[in-house]
C-alpha cells in the first residue's frame, strides 16, 4: 500500500472509533484534535501522527457505567470538584488525556490525582471570582447598581 492509502484508511479508522466506540460529534473530535494540537483536520496530520492518536484511542476505555460510579473516594471528590468547576466529563477526559494520556481517573497515579484536583479548585477559585466581581459592580458614586430599578 502507498503512504497516501495508509494515512487515509487511518483517517477511516479514527473516524469509526470516534463514532463507535465514543460518539462524539465532529466537532467535539474537532476540539479535541485542536486541544491536543493537531489542527482540526486529520487531512493535515503524517502517518506516524495518525497511527499515535489511532493507538490512544483504542487504549481509551469508555465505561458502561456513569463515571461517578467507577470512582474511589478520591475520584468521587474530584467528580463534585468537577462539576463545581462546571467542567463537563468530556472536558476532563480531554485533559487527562493531553497531558496525561490516560483516559481515566482510576488510571492516574497519586501524583496525577493531585494535580488534577489542583487544577480543578483553580478553575474554581477564578470561577467565584469572576462571579464575584460580576455582582458587586459600582457606579461611579459608589452605590450598587440595580439593572432593574
């Protein structure tokens, strides 16, 4: 086979695991290959690129179960932190997989549980924050504004 119809029966591939075994949509592939730096087209993407993301996607095990049902204590802590977060499982898997490729909580060593509870008490922080600064905007003479009074 020519180099031409390997990388495009990868592409095929890849396609028909996003498709089968995860469901995602176009563009939510699309966000994924743009988060891992790829661009957002396989078209762009050599052959030795296509075969790494082929191989992390079949290594990639998609649970029968909601996740907050596969997880041990800590993992359940870090799903209330996520949701705090108002980060979606997509999101998070696409973290755990760009940095550090794996797909699961379980899968992560205790250093890599840290940091990622780390992060999410981060986007929680700036989270209140912004809500914060949102809510307590002044006028010029110092008094609360009221939008609808």
């Amino acid at each position: 086979m020519k180099r031409e119809e390997r990388e495009r029966q990868l592409r095929q591939d890849i396609h028909s695991l996003r498709v089968t075994k995860f469901g995602w949509t176009v563009e939510q592939f699309k966000g994924l290959l743009m988060h891992l730096g790829l661009g957002d087209s396989l078209q762009a993407l050599d052959e030795l690129t296509l075969t790494e993301l082929k191989l992390i996607l079949m290594q990639v095990r998609k649970a029968g179960r909601p996740d907050e049902y596969t997880y041990d204590q800590q993992g359940m802590y870090m799903h209330a932190l996520m949701k705090r977060a108002r980060w979606s499982i997509y999101e998070l898997r696409t973290f755990m997989i760009t940095h550090y490729k794996k797909s699961h909580w379980n899968l992560l060593d205790k250093k890599e549980r840290r940091a990622v509870i780390a992060m999410l008490q981060n986007y929680i922080k700036q989270n209140e924050k912004k809500a914060k600064n949102t809510t307590n905007k002044e006028t010029s003479n110092g008094h609360p504004q009221n939008p609808q009074g």
